[in-house]
C-alpha cells in the first residue's frame, strides 16, 4: 500500500515518466506475478518457513542499501527501478507463506481466523501504506524508509513468535 500511495507522486514529479506510468507500473507488476510463480516453485522444496523468513530478510537487506543509496544519491529512474522490481521479488514469497505458517494450526478455525487476518492485513496495510504515502518528500527515500520500517518491524515479530530461532522447520517441506 505505500508503494500504491506514492507511486504516480514518484513516476510522475521525480522522474517524468509522463505517459510511461502505465507501462513501468505493469512491469513492476509483472515482476511480482513472476516472484509468486517462483514461490509456488520454491516453498516444496525449501519449506514455507525457511523460504519467507529469507524472503524477509533479503527484502529488509534491498531496503536497507535502497534506503542508504536514497539518502547519498539523486537516484535515477533504472536504479530505482532496479530497487523497487528487486525488492518485489522477495516480497512475492512473503504473503502467501506467512499467512499459512499463521492459519497452520489453527484447524477448524482457520476460515474465521483467515477472514480475520485478511481484515486486519487491508487495514493495518492501508494506514501504513497512507503514513508512507503521506511522507513523500519529492524524493522516493520515504518510500524505501517505509519499506526498511515494515521489514524489520515484521523481522521483530517473527523473532518473538518463532522465540529468536529462524530457520527451524516445525515441519518437514512437503
């Protein structure tokens, strides 16, 4: 959602794309649809635990160099493309494996709790995403600043509910 907030402020007054908007937005989009075509290929090999929590720190590492770049440089479009298609592609392995780890022991409450989670991801993501947006400063730093933000906060939480231990299946990868 805060890419959605700011993308046609930073496509638009950073880097007058004028009428390409449309065109590197579908490509960012393709790049994401592709990142889920490579999920669905790597989650029965790697295991949906150890392929998000990687995906999760992999996509916090390109926000981070994002982030510092942003503040050094008058980023250019390719690189910020480059940053932005890179970061979707860890981010397309985050969702789907984070949400069923969630619903996994849920059993029989795992259609409420799905609606639940789907509820307070649109919320949640969409206050996050409008206090990104709102933060747009005429420079895309605000949105890789956000994207760093989301990331470690997650980080944070998948330390305390896995009690500091990455990596360690709690089942074997189907």
């Amino acid at each position: 959602f805060g890419f959605i907030n700011s993308a046609q402020q930073i496509y638009l007054e950073v880097f007058h794309v004028g009428e390409l908007f449309p065109l590197i937005f579908a490509g960012v989009a393709g790049v994401l649809a592709f990142s889920n075509f490579l999920n669905a290929r790597l989650v029965g090999k790697v295991g949906m635990r150890r392929l998000s929590q990687s995906a999760l720190l992999l996509f916090l590492a390109i926000s981070l160099v994002w982030l510092v770049v942003s503040l050094e440089i008058e980023m250019p479009l390719w690189l910020f493309i480059a940053f932005f298609a890179g970061a979707m592609v860890p981010f397309g392995c985050l969702g789907a494996n984070f949400n069923a780890l969630a619903m996994e022991p849920l059993g029989e409450l795992a259609g409420t709790a799905s609606s639940i989670l789907g509820f307070m991801q649109t919320f949640l993501g969409g206050l996050l995403g409008t206090l990104i947006g709102q933060a747009y400063n005429g420079t895309v730093t605000p949105l890789a600043a956000g994207f760093c933000s989301v990331s470690l906060a997650a980080l944070l939480m998948i330390l305390i509910a896995e009690r500091g231990r990455l990596f360690q299946p709690h089942n074997p990868p189907v």
